[in-house]
C-alpha cells in the first residue's frame, strides 16, 4: 500500500510569538525542535526512524513523553517498519489516520500532518481534567525521496490559544 494523491491544500503560519501577539493571532503550539538526517538512498522510507530520535534529543522530550506521532506514509512497509524501530505503540501513531487513509498533494506532506497533529493535541488537552497543568508533545516526521528523513517536535503548553 502506498499513500493517495488527492486533491487539496494546507498552510501553516509560522511566527515568533512577539509577531503572533502584535497580530492579534492565537499561539497554537511551539516549534520545539527539529532535524533532518540522510540515510543511505537504497533504504528510502526509513528517514522517520533516525530524524525522530534526533528532533527529540534537541528538544530534550523523551520518546514515552509524546502524545502523537504523525508519520508520514509514503508505503505502508516503511512507516510500519520506522514505528516497530522506534518501539512506539500504535494508539500514538496517526490516530485519525495517516497519509494512506487520508491522502493529500504533492508537496503538502509536512503542512497536512501539522494541522492533523495540531488539532488531535488539542482535541486530547481538552478531554484531560489536568489540561490546564500540563503541556503535551507532537511529533511529525517524514521520509525524503533520496534517502532523507526529517521530523520535527512541537510543544502545546499547559496555557495555550484553543483551536
């Protein structure tokens, strides 16, 4: 199996927080970290692997500590295969679905798992009777034509702008 193309588009808006609170914006999450790593491009697919235990070391956030990983599918083997690698259990990874489920442009990997993410962490915060204490963790990571992989942690605090 491999991811759809369907039609479609996202954006993500990024800014300090200075700029988002001078433009009236809600702040949704923090950009925590992220890293890009090669892999060997005989082995393409297996990127999510090696970038996501990397974006977390910057980030200072332990595997245990995340509440979602979005990766990517590009092919249904490698995203199995990153997540049996990685020790994750399946109830963190693409709750609502991933690319093979919900497909979207070429090109719009990045910007479709962020909003995804964004939107289940909040979902999940406002469910929690200690939401107001707590910050919760997201990962996006996906693999790169080539033999790259790339991931990114983001952080919604325990005061954060509601979705």
């Amino acid at each position: 199996n491999s991811s759809q193309l369907t039609d479609g588009a996202a954006a993500v808006l990024m800014m300090s927080r200075a700029e988002a609170e001078k433009r009236g914006l809600p702040i949704l999450a923090i950009w925590r970290s992220y890293s890009v790593v090669g892999v060997p491009p005989n082995i393409m697919g297996v990127g999510p692997a090696y970038a996501i235990p990397s974006a977390l070391a910057k980030a200072g956030v332990g595997r245990d500590e995340v509440e979602v990983y979005e990766i990517n599918e590009a092919f249904a083997s490698q995203a199995s295969w990153s997540v049996k690698e990685l020790g994750l259990t399946m109830n963190k990874v693409n709750p609502n679905g991933g690319a093979i489920a919900l497909g979207h442009p070429l090109g719009c990997t990045g910007a479709r798992q962020m909003a995804t993410l964004l939107h289940e962490l909040h979902r999940r915060k406002g469910d929690r009777s200690d939401s107001r204490s707590q910050s919760m963790y997201g990962v996006v990571s996906m693999c790169i034509g080539t033999g790259m992989g790339a991931a990114a942690v983001v952080e919604v605090p325990s005061m954060v702008s509601k979705l």
